[in-house]
C-alpha cells in the first residue's frame, strides 16, 4: 500500500524541515514522493500558505488540500505546483467545477466525509461533476467499520476505482479494513510513516 506523507501547515515551523523530512524518508530502499498538504488556514480563514506550497512542491508531489472556494482558488493553487487539488463540497461556492477543465490539466479530487449529511447523495453536483477521484476522510470512524460506512467506501470504489479513491486515515487505525477492499492508497500522518521505515 502506498503512503502518502500528511503535512499540516499549522505544525510546520520552518520550511527546512520539510526538505529534512524528505531526506529521512527517501533513505536506503523507503520511497515517499507525495505529501497532502492540508493547509489549515486555507481551510479555516480561506488564506492559504501559498509560499509553503510551492517550497513543499520542490520536494514531493503534492495534493493540496487548501480549502477553495471558487476557481480562483483552484487556480493558486495550481500555480503553488499543486499535482492535485481537494476541493470540500462545504466550502465550494460554485455549481461545479469543470470550468477548470478549460484551463489546466490538474486533477481534481473530491472530499468526502461519510458522516456528513451533504455527501449523502452521491449523485450531488461535485460528485458527478467528474472528479478525478475522492478523498474518503476516516479519521473520525469508528472500528471496525460500520455496515453503512462500507457501503459508502463501496459505492465511490465502483465509480471511481481504488486507484482513485485516497484514504485519509492518518494513524492506519483501519489499515487491515482498507487492504480487504484492496485500497492502494493512505494518507498517513509523518510519525506513522517514519515507524514502518
């Protein structure tokens, strides 16, 4: 399964240390090359830190999750270097987006909270506005899974495959679950990577 690095920008005091993070955990054989980056105060106060984007993009791929709310945003973002782009259905303020499609060729992932009411319908606009994929939040669910919440994680594997459904579970509390449905791929917090190496 493979690890994507999560880097919140609230914990990030100097931008040295990600470029130290990169060289501990790309040493010998271990390879990471991708970090989220959930930028806390995009989310929060709709400011993202665009200048750590861009120097966390000199060291990994990155998916930035910057709490956008038009396509401007989107548009920052991918200017930062952004490889992909979180938009979260309760901070987007427009219809949809496939207007970005006419300007960049950046993929676009959905976030999708199986607790929340607004992801109920999976046939909402952003969901069929033909993301490239989703990024199923379980940080907060219970184990083992829920029936409900595994048919939920069912339902976005059989639109939009497992190769395109991220997994963020920052502390791997439901690795073994996740390996059943034959997910490729967790969000993982720094410490959980650094214990597997």
């Amino acid at each position: 399964m493979k690890n994507i690095l999560l880097l919140q920008t609230d914990r990030i005091k100097k931008t040295k240390e990600i470029a130290d993070l990169f060289t501990r955990l790309n040493t010998n054989n271990n390879k990471v090359s991708s970090a989220y980056l959930l930028d806390i105060s995009g989310i929060e106060k709709n400011r993202p830190t665009l200048s750590l984007h861009q120097y966390t993009h000199r060291w990994f791929d990155t998916i930035v999750d910057a709490g956008c709310h038009h396509i401007g945003d989107v548009v920052d973002s991918i200017l930062a270097g952004a490889n992909i782009v979180v938009i979260r259905p309760d901070l987007w303020e427009e219809p949809d987006f496939r207007s970005i499609r006419d300007i960049s060729q950046t993929h676009i992932y959905i976030w999708y909270d199986p607790l929340k009411k607004n992801n109920e319908n999976t046939k909402s606009p952003l969901l069929t506005s033909e993301p490239d994929g989703i990024i199923f939040y379980a940080d907060h669910l219970e184990a083992p899974l829920s029936f409900d919440i595994r048919e939920k994680l069912k339902t976005m594997i059989s639109i939009h495959g497992t190769k395109n459904v991220f997994v963020f579970d920052s502390l791997k509390k439901h690795e073994k679950e996740w390996n059943q449905y034959g997910m490729n791929t967790l969000i993982v917090d720094k410490k959980k990577i650094e214990e597997s190496l």
